[in-house]
C-alpha cells in the first residue's frame, strides 16, 4: 500500500491561555477532484472507512517532517480525532514550546492555512462509467500523520500521482476482464451458430 496525501483546512479555536488548531481532516461523501478532468479522478471517502486501530497513534507534524518536533500526538491525548456525521475531526492542543507558538501565531496571521494528512488505503471501489472515473475509499488501512504545511502538496502533480497509479491499474485490470467477457461471448455466440446450423 502506497501512502496518499490529502489537503484541509485548519482554523484556531480563540482561547485566553491556550493554543488550539481544529479542522475536519476527512469530510465524508464529499466529493473531490483528484488531479485534472483530463487525468485524474473524483474521490469520496466512505463514512465507514476509519476504524480506531487505524487512527490510534496519529501526530500532529509540520509538512510531515521527522526532522521536525512533533506538534501533538494522539498517544498523549494533545491530538484529539473524532469522527461524526460530517467527518473526521482534529482538534490539537499546542504545547507551551517556541515553535509552537511560532506556528500558532503563523496560523492566527494567516500565513499557514491548510493541513494535510498522509494514510494508505485497505479498499476502494472505482466506477469508470461516467466522464470522469470515481473512487470511493471504503476502508482506510492507516492514517500516518496530520500536518500543517505552508506549500500543499496536493497543488503539485506529485502528490496524486500514487493514486492514479492506482487507477491505472484498476483501469487495465477492468479492461482485461472486459476483453475476456467479450471474447468469452463471441465463443458463446460462435458455439450457438455451430450448433444451430449442425441441426439442419
């Protein structure tokens, strides 16, 4: 499984004595365009997908760097992921360290205003009728991270490019199944002649 990575928004929660970022990370059944209408795909995220094992060590980074120091983390209770009719929900209170509050006070200003989050997918559906493919992801195998990025990597075509690997893949395989259905009628077809022209 290949890690993705999708894009939202983060917004403070105005407190006198604490340091809070939320957002919905994840909205449920809401579609989204994936790439371009010329290569790329309209993806919805089924209500269903997460699990708790699958978000129960998830920290808080910054542009998903290991180099840097982890802003907030589920383990401690400073990241807080809860899922309801909408979506998932991030809620994250800051520590009392400089760089946090150099990324509070850039949030407040407006200079960082999204969040991205990195996770593999278990099990997805995809529908190919329409103009433009779609995939559902029915099952989200882990979510590795939720970070607050300056530049989203979702803007650049680097970033859903893994997904459209997966759709390519999806594509071939359902075209080699299509050819073996229309080759497999033709013989059935074939057969039927053979047989109804032997019995004159």
């Amino acid at each position: 499984m290949k890690k993705e990575i999708r894009v939202a928004e983060v917004k403070l929660e105005q407190t006198e004595d604490k340091m809070i970022l939320e957002g919905y990370a994840i909205l449920y059944n809401e579609e989204t365009l994936i790439g371009t209408r010329e290569y790329g795909f309209i993806e919805s995220i089924d209500p269903n997908a997460l699990s708790e094992d699958a978000i129960k060590d998830v920290p808080m980074k910054y542009n998903h760097m290991d180099s840097f120091l982890i802003i907030a983390r589920t383990k401690n209770k400073s990241l807080e992921l809860t899922s309801d009719e909408k979506g998932l929900k991030v809620r994250a209170e800051l520590l009392d360290t400089q760089h946090n509050k150099d990324i509070y006070k850039m949030v407040k200003s407006g200079l960082l205003e999204k969040m991205s989050f990195a996770f593999t997918v278990k099990e997805q559906e995809w529908d190919h009728e329409g103009e433009i493919p779609k995939r559902r992801i029915t099952k989200i195998d882990r979510l590795y991270d939720v970070s607050i990025v300056d530049i989203p990597a979702y803007d650049n075509t680097s970033i859903y490019a893994r997904s459209l690997e997966s759709m390519d893949l999806e594509l071939k395989t359902m075209e080699l199944e299509k050819r073996k259905r229309d080759a497999s009628l033709i013989r059935k077809r074939i057969d039927l002649k053979i047989k109804i022209g032997g019995t004159k």
